[in-house]
C-alpha cells in the first residue's frame, strides 16, 4: 500500500509522474510501477519523493519508511514465484491487505471457494503439460491463501457467481459434488456471502466478464479493481475507472440470489447430481 500512500501524496502535491520521476533520476514508467507496487522500493527514492511531496512531519515520514521495509520483505507467497505469472504476484499482496474483496466469477468458482480437487482440475486444464508437483505446489497456494477467510475476525469475502459456473462439471462428478457442498458450508461463514447470477438474466451489469474489487482497512486508500485477461491483468485504482465496476457489482448483486437463494440454488444442483 506503499505506492497508493505515494500517488496519493504526488498528487495532492500537484505533480505529475514525469515531474516526480525526474527528481529521483528514474523515468515516468518507474514512478508508475512504483505506485502499483510493480517494483521494489529504494529507502533513498522514497526519502527524496516525500521531501519534493512536502511531507516534513517526522512521524510521517518514520511510518511511511517503515513501509518501505515491510514492502521489499518477502511475503509467504513469494516461494511460489516460480509457479506463478508476475502480474499476478502483485494481486496476492493486495489480496493479502484487502480487508473487503468483493468478486465476480463466469467460468469457475473463485479461487477463494475452490477445493483442493476442483483446484486441481481447474489448474490441470488450463496447463497440460504441467508436472504434478507443480500442480501440487499451485494448489497448495490456493488453499493457503482461504486460510485468512476462515480464521475469526477474517476479511470479508462477497462472491456473486454465474448461474453457468456451478453447473458447468469440472473434474467429474464426484469433484464437483464436493464443490457445490463445500459452498453451502462457507456459505455459512459469517464474513462470506455468496449469490448466484441466475440464467433468466440473459442480459445484465458485468456482461464483460470477471472483475474483483479489492477495499483497504485505511481510508485514505483507494479501492482497487482486479480484471484478469488470458496473458495479464488490469490494476485499476482511479476513481472514475473503478466507480463503472462497482456500479456493476452493485447492479449484479441485485439482479443475484439472495445468500437464503444461494443456499437453496446449490442444494438443488447437488440433488440431481
């Protein structure tokens, strides 16, 4: 959250990133990567930055250097790097952080929902020629990342799922049944929700696909709007790129089961599997 507290303070200073990359001998591009987390953090480039930002306040500037040092600490998922894209790294460090992440999911259950074994297969099909310790390895991630929903006082978890998603099968019968009952048991979780986008909306808010919409316990951050393409993802935290997207989710939950729906939705899949 370092380089969101950075571009906050850029820009209440009236700089551009050009102006701020030119102070600190680094290009428009590094200022840019800096404030999506995109790149490691020199103590001297922040120093420099927070004097032309006019943050005099020793307390300040104590706290934001300490983020500097939290930031270029390795978090837990970093020995999975080698598992995992680059672009997608940065999302676990704000999911890590988020303390509301409210999701949208078309083709699968979220990741956050997932089994191990609807994992497994989701993983399997979209990489072939992986190795099973690698799918292992993807896995084990996966479930370690749920491990913050279900601990007391977790963040919340608000997931409206397409209608399409729970009766598409995914790693046979046996693999989706075990999925379909595990929702109704964290549906049940007191900080996750869960609604169903149900197919008699031919048309609604997110016909664009998939998004999730990442909230900060400090209020002085901006949400963050995660777009996952086939070979990359969108980081959005502008106002007037993430208000369209929350006025879907908002639209989409709506138009969704109610969590009571949910619950009898699934139970009725399950009964005819």
């Amino acid at each position: 959250m370092l380089g969101a507290s950075l571009r906050r303070l850029r820009e209440a200073s009236g700089l551009d990133r050009a102006q701020a990359g030119f102070h600190i001998r680094a290009s428009e591009s590094k200022i840019s990567r800096m404030e999506l987390g995109r790149v490691g953090f020199k103590t001297r480039d922040v120093e420099d930055l927070l004097t032309l930002y006019g943050v005099v306040d020793d307390a300040e500037r104590r706290a934001l250097l300490e983020m500097v040092r939290e930031a270029n600490t390795p978090g837990w998922w970093h020995k999975y790097s080698a598992e995992l894209p680059s672009w997608f790294t940065t999302y676990i460090g704000l999911e890590e952080a988020a303390s509301v992440i409210r999701t949208y999911e078309v083709q699968f259950v979220p990741g956050l929902l997932q089994t191990a074994s609807y994992a497994r297969s989701v993983f399997q099909l979209g990489n072939p020629d992986a190795s099973p310790d690698r799918i292992d390895r993807r896995v084990h991630m996966r479930m370690q990342r749920q491990e913050r929903f279900t601990q007391k006082d977790g963040p919340r978890l608000w997931a409206v799922i397409d209608e399409a998603a729970l009766k598409r099968t995914i790693g046979g019968r046996e693999v989706m049944s075990e999925q379909l009952q595990h929702l109704l048991e964290v549906a049940a979780l007191p900080n996750i929700t869960i609604q169903v986008m149900p197919f008699r909306f031919g048309k609604h808010a997110a016909e664009g696909g998939a998004f999730s919409i990442l909230r900060f316990p400090e209020s002085d951050l901006s949400d963050v709007v995660y777009v996952e393409q086939l070979w990359g993802a969108l980081y959005l935290d502008k106002r007037e790129d993430i208000d369209p997207y929350l006025t879907a989710m908002e639209q989409l939950c709506v138009e969704s089961t109610t969590p009571g729906g949910t619950v009898e939705l699934i139970g009725g899949l399950l009964r005819k599997m």
